[in-house]
C-alpha cells in the first residue's frame, strides 16, 4: 500500500485536510502566532552563535540562488523587469512570486502564486 511519508503527502492534498487546517488556523490565529514569534525569538535570542552559524551556513550554500534572487528584484525595482499582477499557472490575480525553472538563465522567469509556485517547486 503506502508508506507513512507517501500517505501523509496524499492526506495533505485532499481537500479534508486544506479544509481542516483553514478552520484550525482562524481559530487558533492569534495563539499561533504569539507561539511562533515568541518561541523562533526566544530562540533566537538565547542562542544567537548558533543561529549566526546556521544563517551563515545557508547563506553559503544558496549563495548562488540568494544572488540570482536579489537580481530579479533589483530589476523589477529598475523597472526592466515587470512583474504582472496575476499568475501565469492558473491566471487567478493575486500576489505573484518568480519562479526559476533554471538558475542559469537568472531573468527567465515564470511569475507565479503561492500555491503554483509550491506545485512548480515540487516537480
């Protein structure tokens, strides 16, 4: 049949689920959010070596993507670059984000919403 990881990849896919969790998080907003910022702060706060450490970390590692990004956004800032304002994947008008189907062409960019923009990344 599936594996645990296979099986939870497919309940959170199912409409039950995105439904479930859009109920739990109107009405837990406001105890998830004091939990998230005061805990990933408090953290933070009492272990900063460690926390520079693990930015410093990811920073070398995507440096390469990290660049590519901060290029897309000076070029939109620029205006030689124009971000629309509705999704290429689904046409919906929302919020879009750039999408790099290959790092090697930094302004080849497919704009894209959230939830697209997470099915692209998982291909």
């Amino acid at each position: 049949m599936f594996d645990k990881k296979e099986y939870m990849r497919w309940y959170r896919s199912t409409d039950k689920y995105k439904e479930y969790q859009i109920n739990y998080k109107k009405k837990n907003k406001l105890k998830l959010n004091a939990q998230d910022s005061l805990s990933a702060k408090k953290r933070r706060r009492e272990n900063p070596e460690k926390y520079r450490l693990i930015d410093k970390k990811a920073r070398e590692r995507y440096r390469k993507k990290i660049n590519i990004r901060q290029r897309v956004r000076d070029h939109v800032l620029a205006g030689k670059l124009i971000k629309p304002t509705h999704c290429e994947g689904c046409q919906s008008n929302v919020k879009t984000e750039a999408h790099h189907e290959d790092y090697t062409k930094p302004l080849d960019v497919v704009w894209l919403c959230k939830k697209c923009h997470v099915i692209a990344d998982s291909n």
